[in-house]
C-alpha cells in the first residue's frame, strides 16, 4: 500500500484561550525557512492578528545572529504586540571567532556573509541595539550547544556565553538561554559568573532534577512543543515541580511544533495546543493557567 503523503501545511486554528497569554519566544523573520512548495507565508501582520483571535496577544521577537537581530530591531519599533530579544547565538559565536568545528551533529560550519565580523564587533552591534531600543527585553538566545559544536568552537560559546550574561545584568535585562546537551556546563557557568535576576531557560529540555535545582536558584522555565510528545515525560514532570510562578510558555516558531500537528509549521496561534498540556499538567483548569502564564511574562519581560 502507498504511503499517505506527508502533510507540511499550517495546522488548523485551535479553540481560543480564556485569557491572554504572550509567546515568550518566537522566531518571526524565519517562518518561511520551513515552508514547503505551495504553502502561503503570511505576513507578519496576519501572524499577529491569528495569534490574538486564540488569545495570544504579545510576543517576544528573537534575533539570534547579527541579522536577525537587525530584523528584531525593525519588527518590535513596527508592532505594537512584539517586543525583542537579541544575541549571538551559541552556535554563531565560533563562526564570528573562525573557531567552528564539527560536533555531534556531523554538519561542516557553513560560513555567511555576517560571519565576517569578529565576534567581539558582533557582540558590540548586539549591545548597541539593545541600549537603543527600550522594546528590547531580554538577552538571547544565548547558552552553551554541544550537539553542534567540538572542542574548539565550544571553548568560544562559553566566551560569547559569559559576555552575553555580563551584558544582561549590566543593562538589567532578562537573559533567555539556549542549553543543549548541555545542561550541567550552563548551570556551573550561571553560578560561577553569577545569573541575572531574571534568567529564562528557553525549550527547556532537562528533567524533574534539572528544574528543582533552577527552582532553587530562581530561574524560569519555558515550556514549547516538546512538552505535548508522547515520550517526554522528563518534561512533563518538570513542569509538575516549577513554582506557580516560574513557568512560561513558547512556541519556537516556526520550529517545535505541538502534537498532533509535528512536522508542521508552527506560528505562536498554536499556543492553545501547549497550553491545554500545562494546565493538564499542573491538574489547573486553562483559565487559572492562563493568569499564572501571564503573570509571570509580565514580571520577567515587563510590559508593552
């Protein structure tokens, strides 16, 4: 028998929330980068709009190399319901040093134009963005990545790591970390070089141990995707031991999109799919999960 073509179109629109919630972490510029052959790109205006029809009223924009930073910058002056996060993300930093080796992953660097920039210049344009524009939240995504990186490369992650944490409390801004099969590196340079007050792990992909130890420490969790796939468990009691308020809600748009719809585009009006998962989780009903959610992005990002 053939096999039933995959589908790659947008999922449908789930059932709107009882109350507003904001994805704290999306990636706007890059919604095309998953498209296949004759699936519309909407506009980043029609994104926002589809979003608020199901409850999600703000997002956070990330910009996580020189130019999407750039594009985060126009994006958030533009729309009212974004504000920004910016860095130079861990697997960006050993190209700006020309320190990129081959991790786990087995993929070659791949150079672009961008990378021409040394990294302490490119931290700098990060920096003066960020002073610029008071729509500019957080700091990141920024971390530690040993599935795409070796040695050498992973030496300059925790240089451009330890420079991006520096920079969020000195401008006193939240710091959203990338932390992949990595999770003990980043908690022993968070502690050694001491994390801003409002330290986000963004995707958190550690276990029930790994959220005890961040709810020791005051640090915030962010929950996408995964937390609705069948194997993760590890996430899900996770998320059952984070305090009432230190837990949050992304997409990682257009990428990790919830069940039953992986593989698909993602876009933050999934949001609802995530966020019926929390509540189940947390044994709330959505509406109590909704306040809880929204107060503390609002008490890590502000408002806007």
């Amino acid at each position: 028998m053939a096999r039933k073509p995959r589908d790659y179109s947008w999922p449908p629109a789930p059932d709107a929330l009882p109350g507003h919630v904001t994805d704290n972490h999306t990636h706007l510029e890059s919604l095309g980068d998953v498209l296949r052959d004759g699936v519309e790109l909407p506009s980043i205006t029609q994104v926002i709009e589809d979003a608020a029809r199901v409850g999600v009223t703000r997002m956070i924009q990330v910009g996580c190399d020189l130019d999407s930073a750039r594009a985060t910058e126009a994006l958030v002056t533009q729309y009212d319901a974004l504000a920004g996060a910016i860095a130079i993300h861990p697997n960006e930093a050993p190209l700006h040093a020309h320190a990129a080796d081959v991790g786990p992953d087995g993929l070659e660097p791949h150079y672009m134009d961008r990378h021409a920039v040394p990294l302490d210049d490119a931290l700098a344009q990060i920096e003066a963005i960020a002073r610029a524009n008071p729509k500019i939240r957080a700091i990141g995504e920024t971390g530690l990545d040993l599935f795409r990186s070796g040695p050498r490369g992973f030496e300059v992650q925790k240089e451009s790591f330890r420079a991006h944490i520096a920079l969020a409390k000195e401008l006193g801004l939240a710091l959203q970390i990338h932390d992949r099969d990595a999770h003990q590196e980043v908690m022993d340079i968070l502690r050694a070089d001491g994390a801003p007050e409002r330290t986000v792990f963004h995707c958190f992909s550690g276990d029930r141990e790994m959220a005890q130890i961040a709810a020791e420490q005051g640090w915030y969790l962010s929950f996408a995707g995964p937390l609705t796939f069948g194997a993760n468990e590890d996430l899900r009691a996770a998320l059952a031991v984070t305090p009432a308020d230190h837990y949050m809600v992304e997409t990682d748009a257009p990428y990790l999109t919830p069940h039953p719809y992986r593989g698909r585009p993602n876009a933050p009006y999934l949001i609802p799919v995530t966020m019926a998962t929390i509540a189940s989780v947390r044994n709330i009903d959505l509406a109590q999960a909704c306040v809880q959610v929204a107060a503390t992005t609002e008490a890590v990002y502000g408002t806007w």
